[in-house]
C-alpha cells in the first residue's frame, strides 16, 4: 500500500495507523540488521509478522475491537521492548546494526506513544484542547525533527544543495520543539481553554508541518524516480509524511489520536 493521507479517523483508524508506524519501524530496522545477527534478525521477523497480521485486521475492521486492541498493545509492548533490549545491546557493542542509536531511541518512543493512545481509547478520556495541543506538539515536533537528520543521514553528500534545505528544516523543527516544551511549562495546567499564544503557536505547526508533508512526498518521488540517490529503506518518505500528515490534523481536530 503506497502513501495514504484520508485513513479514516475513528477507533480501528487510529490503532491501525499506529500499528502501520510501529510495522514500518520493524521493516525498517530489518534491513539494517548485519548478516551476522541471525538470532536478532529472526526476532524481528516474528514482531513484524505479528504487527502486520493484526494491523490487516485493524485496516479492515475485522473481529471484536476490544480483543484487537488488546492485542495491538501486547504486540506493541513486545517490539518495544525488543527495540530497547537491542539499543542497549548496541550501546554496549554487543550486536552489529546500521541503524543509529538515536533512531532505535525514535522508534521506541513512538512504541511508547502507540501504548499511551491504545490506554486513551480503551479507557475513554478526554483530553482537554489546550492539552492536547501541547501534547502532541511536545512529543510529534521532537520526531519531525528526528525524522529530518535521518533523512540527512541517508542522502548522498553530494547533494549539497538539499543537504542544506534540509538542515535549515531541521533546525526550524528543533526550535520549533524547543517552544513547544517552553510553553509547557508557560502554559501550565489547568488549561481549560486555548490561550491566544498557543493558538498561535498552534496554527504556526500545521502550516509548517503541512509544509512539511509535502516536501517529503516531493523528495519521496525524486526518489523513485530515482532523480535523488539515497540508501533510505523503501516507502520511508511515505511513513513520515503520513506522520507529519498526522501531526497537523490532530492539532486542526485539538485531540491526540
């Protein structure tokens, strides 16, 4: 399935997209798993057959939602653990992987995220507007940012021009991050209504982060038409513009999704 921008909204579209993020990851770091790491490879083999056979699910509405979204927190909770037990792993040297650190640290996160959402769901909350603005701005403008270096990481030196567009964006999604955890603390709780600041912080994300959507998907068709020269995994552009796609809506709709 290529890039999609229109998943639908409601409960199963939400733990599907989460689901689908959480998959990616895992095809993700397959391939940067060194020949050698057998035992490693064929771990994460098994959490992305199981990610993907109850994502299938989510996508198609299929089944009992109170048993799938059981089920996507057990599989959710396995990877991430997975993930974690691997980062140390590789902060101690002890397994060969291409993928940075950092960017194991980026998908553990998003497992995180991914658990705290299903508990969202499965408990019936509500999220004040003004706090779910902070929220997903804290969490989503920190993996933007991510999300621009690795693009950095894999694009070849030698195009110096975009190398540097996309340091300038970078730096513009770390201040950016650097406000959002500011008002955090500006703003502090209770927040039971959107003040002017943060509205107007609110509205500067989603126009850079819509603008960011659409430079990746710009970038991802360079790419295949294989006009840029990168050693990014398959379909990556996609996942993060799905992802920036993401961020600006919940910000729009004032939820965390």
């Amino acid at each position: 399935m290529g890039y999609t921008d229109n998943y639908e909204r409601d409960a199963y579209g939400i733990v599907a997209f989460w689901l689908r993020s959480n998959l990616e990851h895992g095809q993700f770091f397959d391939r940067e798993i060194s020949h050698y790491e057998l035992e490693l490879a064929r771990a994460n083999q098994s959490m992305v057959q199981s990610l993907e056979g109850i994502w299938r699910r989510a996508e198609e509405k299929q089944g009992d939602f109170a048993i799938l979204i059981n089920e996507s927190q057990q599989a959710v909770s396995e990877f991430r653990n997975f993930l974690t037990l691997g980062m140390n792993k590789a902060l101690h040297c002890e397994v060969i992987v291409s993928t940075p650190v950092s960017l194991m640290d980026h998908m553990i996160r998003e497992a995180e995220e991914s658990q705290k959402v299903f508990g969202l769901i499965q408990s019936g909350g509500q999220v004040l507007v003004a706090d779910s603005v902070i929220h997903e701005s804290t969490f989503w403008l920190r993996q933007m940012a991510d999300h621009l270096a690795f693009v950095q990481h894999y694009l070849d030196p030698s195009y110096y021009e975009l190398q540097d567009k996309v340091r300038g964006m970078t730096q513009k999604f770390e201040r950016l991050f650097l406000q959002a955890n500011a008002l955090r603390t500006i703003v502090r709780k209770p927040r039971p209504e959107m003040l002017p600041a943060l509205n107007v912080f609110r509205q500067m994300v989603i126009n850079e982060a819509k603008d960011l959507e659409a430079f990746k998907l710009k970038l991802d068709a360079l790419i295949k038409q294989c006009a840029a020269i990168t050693t990014a995994p398959r379909n990556m552009l996609e996942h993060l513009a799905r992802e920036a796609h993401h961020l600006w809506r919940n910000l729009e709709e004032g939820i965390i999704a």
